[in-house]
C-alpha cells in the first residue's frame, strides 16, 4: 500500500526548479505546415505492408534507373534478350566515358535484371511464392481448426 | 501510466548523426506531456499522490517542459532517494526517479558497451532492471545499438531506427521494431519538435576523467 505523503511532489518540484522552465524557441522553418500531431496518429495512419506488397517490395529492388525499374515488370522476349544485353552493357559503358567503371559488375547486374524479365518470370515467382505462402496459411488454419496441431 | 509502462519501457532510438533521433526522443516525451496540440497543457497535476504525476527526467535541457535535469552524476545521486522519507527497499517507498519517462541522449556516454563494468555504468544498468519496479519509462538515444550494453540490449522493447533523406528535410522516417511484431516504418514531421531542444548540445566529460587522460596522455601512456 503506498502511503499518501502531501508534500512528495516537493521533491520533484526542487529538482525541476534547477532548470527553469524556459519559453520554446521559433520553430527552425516556419514555412511546413502546421503538422504537430502525436507519433501514434503517424504510426495509426500507415498501413502496414501486407505479405504480396512485402514480397514486391523485396523482389523488386529499386535500381534508381527508370529503364531497369522498367524491365523488372516488363515481359522480355528470349529474342530480344541477348541483343538487348549487348545495348545495354554499351550504353552503360558509354555513359561512363572517361570514369572508372567495373564492366564485369555492370554486365553481371544487367544480366541479373534481364533474367529476372525473361518471359515475365518474375511477376509470376511472385504470385507463386504469395499462393503457396497463403494455402500453407489456410492449411495451418484448417489443422489447428481440426486440433491437429500445426 | 499503465499505458506508458506497456508500451514504452525501455525503448532504443538509433541513428545516424543528424537522422532525428533526439528530435524522436522529445517527440515522445512531448505526446506523453499532452503538449502536441496547443494550446499546450501539460499533463502535470496539482494532486499530491506522486505516484498520479507525470514525472520527465532527462540529460539534456529541453525548452517548454516541466522536466528535472538529471544528467548521470545527478542520477547517480538520486538513485536511492525517495519523497516519502523510507528506504529505498522498503516496500512502500516511493523513488525519486520514477512514475514518468527518462530521456537518455548520446546514451553512448554512460552507458557504453566497452565501459559496461565501470561503477556509473552499472549504476545505469542497474536503473535499466529495476525499470518496471519504479515505474519508468527509460528511452535510451545513441548512433547505434552496438554502442550499448548487453542488460539494455537484451531487455530493449522497443527499438526505433531514424532515417532522413536530407538534412534540410523535417521528415523523419521511423522504423519501429517492438517484441513479437513486424517491422513498420512511417513517416513523421519533426519541424514543430525542434523548438523543445538544442540540438547541438554537448555531452560534458567528467573533470576527473579529462584528468586522468590528461595524465596519461602527457606520461605517454605509461601512467
């Protein structure tokens, strides 16, 4: 049982009384907007990623390139792949002229895109990876349902 | 304060310099104050059972915020106070350091990994176990979490990792780790937080260990 004491605040009080309360300063930037809400609203407010927007997310990189972002969702035809490789390769090459540059690192990661764009490969991985992730749940339910474990 | 305890505990903002850590530390402690929407009421009471008040302690000055300045010396001497006058052992005391939330910055100086065995260290680990007993909240802020000990590793609920594209930029990007949860990231603006604190506030040195360096250094590393 804690015992009421009418002067326990005192204690407190002195040890805050040794740094005053001061007035805040301006804000740094005036110019945002008004957005002072509690960090629980901003955490509320955004949706947590569900499994298939977190296997995107995962299986996507972003490689900061527009044309490389594109290939990633794209479907590449087997034709196309190798003469695309080659474009690919010289135009990277090319756009560092007079830089240093890892050719091998740089052909290796355009081979890795255009694999994973092959044939629209990836896209489909993805759905696969996210059924079979979401039947092995809905087993794991219906066992635990039939209180055979799991 | 059942609702600060379960959530909060003891909580770990980590970060690179100027990622908005400290700002995400004071951002806390200004939602638990009540003083996020003006006009600002803080949530500091006028009734005498200490254990109903919201106490702030922390390490840094804060600006606009009743709080009490308890740098690691300070700690180290109130460790054992309590305001109704009994042991700090007896079983109706009341600590001093306790009912409310402790701000640690640059948590790296008092409770570093490689000093983990130093007597003022332990006092602060010490502070890390007995936590849920005196009813505190502890937020440790430090550049990353190899920098801390194990005790504070090892019971840390809540981990928060600041992330800022710019340094002109106020959004701050959290990611927050809490036990038994998945990760979440969300976005924040720290641009009203910064007028609670000075963000370039330094971290005083005890004399004696200047002292015992300036020794050493000028024996040559052999005293």
């Amino acid at each position: 049982m804690v015992q009421k004491n009418q002067n326990s605040d005192d204690l407190f009080n002195q040890l805050a009384e040794e740094q005053p309360i001061r007035d805040t300063e301006e804000s740094v930037d005036a110019s945002y907007d008004n957005d002072d809400r509690p960090l629980e609203y901003y955490e509320r407010n955004t949706p947590n990623l569900t499994d298939l927007q977190f296997l995107i997310k995962t299986l996507s990189p972003d490689f900061k390139d527009e044309v490389f972002n594109c290939l990633l969702v794209g479907r590449l035809s087997p034709d196309t792949f190798r003469p695309l490789f080659r474009l690919l390769v010289n135009n990277e090459i090319r756009r560092h002229r007079g830089k240093q540059i890892d050719v091998i690192k740089t052909a290796t990661k355009i081979y890795t895109i255009l694999t994973i764009a092959l044939d629209g490969k990836h896209v489909i991985d993805i759905l696969e990876i996210y059924g079979s992730k979401s039947s092995n749940d809905e087993l794991d339910n219906i066992s635990k349902n039939m209180g055979l474990g799991g | 304060m059942a609702e600060v305890q379960k959530k909060l505990d003891l909580s770990l903002i980590t970060g690179e310099p100027g990622m908005g850590k400290t700002t995400t530390g004071v951002k806390i402690l200004v939602d638990k104050c009540g003083l996020t929407t003006p006009p600002y009421k803080q949530r500091f009471t006028n009734d005498p059972d200490y254990t109903k008040n919201y106490h702030v302690f922390a390490n840094i000055h804060l600006f606009g915020i009743k709080y009490a300045y308890l740098p690691l010396e300070k700690l180290i001497l109130h460790m054992n106070t309590t305001v109704n006058g009994l042991p700090i052992n007896h079983p109706d005391a009341i600590p001093l350091v306790g009912y409310g939330i402790y701000l640690y910055d640059e948590a790296s100086q008092g409770n570093n990994a490689r000093e983990s065995n130093s007597n003022d260290t332990m006092v602060l680990q010490s502070l890390v176990l007995q936590g849920r007993h005196r009813h505190l909240a502890i937020i440790f802020v430090a550049q990353f979490s190899r920098l801390m000990t194990w005790d504070t590793k090892g019971l840390t609920k809540q981990w928060i990792e600041c992330e800022r594209k710019n340094l002109d930029s106020p959004i701050i990007t959290l990611t927050v780790k809490r036990d038994g949860q998945p990760k979440h990231s969300f976005n924040f603006n720290g641009s009203k937080t910064w007028r609670y604190f000075k963000s370039d506030e330094i971290h005083a040195l005890s004399d004696a260990r200047l002292a015992r360096a300036y020794d050493r250094a000028k024996t040559g590393g052999e005293n």
